[in-house]
C-alpha cells in the first residue's frame, strides 16, 4: 500500500536524520517511488542534497586535518573527523571495487577504506597497522554506498591504539574490524598535551 | 671482507635455491656486489634469471586453475597453486603502494595479495571471506618482492575453510593472516568426489 506524500515526506525526514549519507536512489528504492518524487520530496522539505549534506557535516563538525597521512591517500571520502577520538568515511562501490563475476565487493577494498580510516583518526605523524581482527557480515552490491566510522577506544598494554571501524550500507552492519595502530610516540605524552 | 668468488658463487646458489623468488638487486646487495657480478655469476652456475624461474616453477608444479575469481583479479601473480592446498603469490612493490610520505607498503595491498590468494586458493565457483586475523610484522618497503604462501588447514565446525597466509620479503615474515572462507557448497560432497 502506498503512504500519503505526508506520510511519506514526515517518514522522509525521519529517515535522512538518521541516515544522512543515504542517496536519493536508495531513498526511491526504500519508498517506492521514483527518484524525481524524492527530489520534489526534499526540495518541499528544504532538505538538501546529498553532497551539500555531506559538505555540511563536513564544515560544522569536521575542525581538525587528517596527520598520519596526505588526506587523499584515504580511500573513501573523509566526511568526519574528530582526532584520536572518531571519523567517518564513505565509498561508494563502483565497477573496479568488484568480482567481475558476481559484482560483490571484495573485501580489500572494504578493508582499505576501515584501515585507512583507522590510520587517519590517528593524532600522529606516523601510525602504522600492527594487526587486525575483521567480519564480513554481508556480501556489499555494486552501487552500495558503505559508510564507515572509526572510534578510538584506547592503547592496549603494549601502548597500541585500538580503533574499531564499523561499516553500514543503510542500517546494515556489512564490516566489523579492530584495527591495532603503532603510533610513533608516547601515548602517555598525549594525554598531557 | 670480501668472499672469494668460489664462496660467493657456492653461497649463491644456496641462496638461490632456498628463496627462488629473490631478484638480482637483493642478491647484489646481499653479496655486496654488483648486479652485473650476479648476473655473470648466474650465467656460470647456468642458473636461469628469475623470470624464467618464476615459469618454471608455474609450469612444473602449478597445473591447476584458479576456480573461485578470473586469475586477472588475483592481487600479484600466482606462481604456485594446488586447488584446497596451497598457493603461492609474488607482489612487487610499487609507488602505487605506498604511503607518498615513508615509502612503506600500505597495509590493505598486503591484505589483498593475502586475501585474493586465499580467494583463489578455494577449489569452488564461489568463495567469499566471512573473516580474517592477521599481523603486520614488519614494514615492507618500496621496491621489496613480497611472496605470499596460502596453505588450507581445513574446515571449521561452521563448514568454514580456514586458509593461512604467510608473506616473506627474502626470509623475513612480514604478513601473518588467517581467512576463514565461505564457499557455495556441502565441503563434505568434496570429500566424497
């Protein structure tokens, strides 16, 4: 059955506040309707597009500069960053990210963009992947947009920084990893400064 | 000091024979010589350049194929493979992968060689990672030669294939990974057939 354009516009907005990364494509696909209903849809609302919302959290929350390595060696886009503490990165799954055969993402590139972003929330000019535990929950399809977010968790006993990455298409968790980070100083130091 | 030729040449081929993917640079280096000294020393021992003996390795040993992806989208160059036993892959590295800012090799193209080897490595049309542990041992850097070994253990009780991988670059461990594998089908039919 199909909702009332107020129905689904008030559900619309529930949904962008929540997932603020999610494309006018998959909004379509989870509503029913085409993409353009969703464009007048948001232009009612007053909500932005993706990529003005993106640039948005971008310049209110995202003060600091990636330091343990050249922003574009990240692979995804940056979308937020708060230094030993968080990010979030989204890639979105093109053709070169795939099987051929079976257009599923391989799990390197998952990989990458969680250990990158492990590398980049890192307060540091050197941070250097120790060791790593991942999942893979579920096969991620070409077009899927995969946001990820690091949390710093804290140094181990060895003085390692923990970072886990969590990765979600939508609601879905389609990568979990802890990613053990040598950094070039002493984290003690750190707390100090 | 120097060795003398006779030593040099003897030690060599021990080398040669114990680490058959190593290049004439590391050798040169290894002896202290010039690569054009290995080179004359490999055409007197009537050693092959390490081309040929990547192929001959290929062809005596590695008559299977790679089932689970096209052999193009293994990440380096699968030189040995005995389908739910063993493979082994060669990865140069190069600027592409590399941190710009130390030269040292990024961790997700490590993981990948390693992944994709354990992909490859799965005698079934399908293979998808559900999980992987691995350590970084030591950073690889530009222009070293990283060779992978996959070796199948077996099945877990969730009829999972656990593949290690190991990575040298010459005698050193520089990549340690265990990749538990989902496949498409009952492994104990394999058995069977």
């Amino acid at each position: 059955m199909k909702r009332s354009k107020q129905v689904r516009q008030s559900e619309l907005k529930d949904t962008i506040k929540e997932t603020p990364f999610i494309t006018d494509e998959e909004l379509a696909k989870r509503f029913g309707v085409s993409i353009q209903t969703i464009r007048l849809d948001r232009m009612e609302l007053s909500i932005p597009e993706l990529r003005e919302r993106i640039k948005s959290v971008a310049t209110h929350e995202w003060n600091e500069t990636v330091k343990a390595l050249p922003i574009e060696e990240v692979i995804g886009e940056v979308v937020d960053l708060e230094l030993d503490q968080r990010a979030i990165s989204i890639l979105d799954i093109k053709p070169e990210h795939v099987f051929s055969r079976n257009n599923i993402a391989r799990g390197h590139h998952l990989f990458a963009q969680a250990n990158s972003l492990a590398v980049a929330v890192i307060n540091d000019e050197l941070a250097l992947t120790a060791g790593s535990s991942i999942r893979f929950n579920r096969p991620v399809k070409l077009g899927e947009r995969v946001v990820a977010k690091a949390f710093v968790k804290g140094d181990d006993h060895k003085g390692r920084t923990i970072v886990d990455v969590h990765s979600y298409v939508e609601n879905d968790e389609v990568f979990a990893g802890s990613f053990e980070m040598f950094r070039d100083h002493d984290p003690k130091e750190m707390n100090e400064g």
